[in-house]
C-alpha cells in the first residue's frame, strides 16, 4: 500500500472487514528491525510479520495481540524463468525465500554457498 509520504495504515482484516488503521505517536520506526527492539524496550506497539518476533512471543517478551483481527500472510510468489539449471545466486536466492516465511525452528541449517 503506497503511503504518498504519509506513514503506513496498519492493515486488518476479520471476515469480510478490512479496515485500514493510520497510527501516530511519540516514535515511528521506517524498519521492522527497530519496531521490533522499541517494542521489546517497552515504547509501544509494532505491526511486523509474525516470523519476526516469535522467538520473542515464545519467550514471553513480547505478547501477541489482536490476532483474529491479523490477515495471514499467504507467502511469497516468485516467478523465474524455467532452465534446467539455475545460477548458485538463483538457488540461494530461492532458498533464502523459501526459509524466510518458516518459524526459525522449521528453517534450513544447510545452505548453498556461491
């Protein structure tokens, strides 16, 4: 969702409702990296993908909420010419996608290296 230069509307969805909320305060975050540690540090709220703090959830850092209100993430598309054999960058590239939607634990401890 383009923003024009006004900050992002946070989007929800529950049923057939998707009402897009724009926030304010005393910090605003363009990187999910920061929204992050200003949460942990107890400065507010952040509205980051799931697999980005649920190390921290299953920890007990940090609490997950309105989660019916949360639309799911259906994951990445990419689309890339079909050739027998890809290029190493290709297959990283593609691995690194494919890794970055699983939960830490479920994530590929061997890669590919160019």
């Amino acid at each position: 969702m383009p923003t024009y230069g006004g900050l992002y509307a946070w989007e929800f969805r529950k049923g057939k409702r998707e009402p897009n909320i724009r926030v304010d305060g005393q910090f605003v975050a363009n990187d999910s990296d920061q929204m992050v540690t200003a949460a942990l540090a107890g400065m507010g709220l952040a509205f980051v993908p799931e697999n980005m703090v649920l190390a921290h959830v299953e920890r007990g850092d940090l609490v997950p909420l309105l989660e019916d209100w949360c639309p799911v993430f259906p994951g990445y598309h990419l689309y890339y010419p079909s050739r027998r054999h890809s290029s190493r960058a290709m297959t990283l590239l593609i691995e690194t996608l494919r890794d970055a939607g699983k939960p830490p634990a479920h994530r590929s401890a061997k890669r590919t290296r160019p």
